[in-house]
C-alpha cells in the first residue's frame, strides 16, 4: 500500500479521526482508572500493614483472587456481577432496572482490577521508608493522620513511582479488553476501521503506533517524576 493510500484511508476518509478518539478515550479511561486504582491500592496497603485481623484477612483476598484470576474473565465478572446487584438493588426499592454507563463501568472495573496490584507496589513501598523517620514523627508528637500525609507518604513515593509506572503501562493495554463488554476504545476503533476499508495490516499497525506513541509520552512522564524524586533521596552508588 503506498503512502497516498494511507493518507486517503486515515484523512480523506475520516478514520484517523475515529482512531485519535478511540486513542482519547483510552486516556481517559486509563486515567480514572489508574486514579481509583491508587485510592484502592493504597487503603488497602495500610489495611494489610495497620488493619485488624478481619480486615488484613480481606485485604489479602482482594489482592489473592484479582491477581490469581486472569483480567478479562475478572473484567467480564465484575461487569455483569456489578450490573445484576445494581439492577437487583434497583427492584428491591420499587425501581426499574436501569442502563449501567459503559465508561463509568469500565473506569471501575478496570480501577479494581488495578488496585489490587498498585496495593502490593504501595505497600513494599510503605516497608522501605526508613523507620527512624516515623519514629522521629513520632516523637514530636505528630498525630496518625499528619504522620501518613506529611511523612510516610512524601517518603514512599520514590519507591512506588517505579513499580506504579509499569503498572499504568499494564492498565493502558489492559484497557482494550473492555471491548468485550460493549465500550468501543481505540483497539475498538481500529478493529471497525479494519473490518470497514479490509486493511487490516494498515489499521492494526496503526492502532498498535498510538499505544506506542503513548508509552513513549508516559515514559518521558514517569522519568521527571523520577528525577525529581532522586533530587530528595538520591541513589547510592
């Protein structure tokens, strides 16, 4: 295929537009997952190392069960689960059942199946931050909730930006699967252009361009994050 072929496919026939927005889309929901993912992760992180025993015990469920299980099942269970509580929750106060929003559905099921592994990453990076500065929090007199916001989290961040960086690569890919439940992304738009024009090589390769071209952009992100963290805890040689 030349390159006035391609030129007419993506821009004379408008599907570079339905790419860049399946692209935008995909950002979107990645975005919002990844942030509902660090709130997850991070409860339950200070539930593994502070929680009650109950707690401690869920925790560990919750992070066992979404890692034993492989995403797209545990993506199509919390889909149709979440939908049939919700409808059962409706019918159960004299309502009709009701449409779950495929983008907010997606942010949240994408959101849970990343926090359980952003716990992990955010509790080992809990564990590293050296003890003598709690202890000296501690000895001010510094309350719980000044001493988490204030200490330990500023202190854990270089060593959960790492392992939060290959996780937002992980849930940028991950997303593509919420296809299979009926919420068109970029993977989504590429499949429909492909199947449309019958130039599957040149819309695949192009759909696989724009998650490159994301990794190469987020990389960058995640380096300044980096550097500016090592300014406050350089590494040692």
């Amino acid at each position: 295929m030349s390159f006035t072929d391609i030129y007419r496919l993506l821009i004379s026939d408008g599907w570079g537009k339905s790419l860049v927005a399946g692209m935008v889309t995909t950002l979107e929901i990645s975005i919002l997952a990844f942030a509902l993912g660090t709130v997850i992760g991070l409860i339950v992180a200070l539930c593994k190392l502070k929680g009650p025993r109950p707690l401690i015990a869920c925790a560990n469920a919750y992070t066992t069960l979404c890692r034993a299980i492989p995403e797209l099942l545990l993506i199509l269970l919390l889909y149709y689960v979440g939908t049939d509580a919700i409808n059962l929750l409706m019918t159960s106060i004299g309502r009709g059942p009701v449409e779950v929003n495929g983008f907010a559905a997606a942010v949240v099921v994408l959101g849970i199946v990343s926090g359980a592994y952003q716990a992990e990453v955010l509790r080992g990076a809990i564990l590293a931050v050296n003890p003598g500065l709690l202890e000296a929090a501690r000895a001010y007199g510094m309350a719980r909730g000044k001493l988490l916001f204030r200490v330990t989290l500023p202190c854990m961040l270089p060593f959960a930006v790492g392992g939060l960086s290959n996780l937002w690569l992980v849930l940028v890919k991950d997303s593509a699967l919420i296809s299979v439940v009926g919420y068109g992304e970029l993977l989504t738009a590429g499949r429909q252009a492909a199947a449309s024009t019958k130039h599957y090589l040149t819309f695949y390769l192009a759909v696989g361009a724009c998650y490159y071209l994301i990794t190469l952009v987020s990389g960058v992100f995640f380096k300044r994050i980096e550097n500016r963290f090592e300014r406050w805890m350089p590494r040692q040689a």
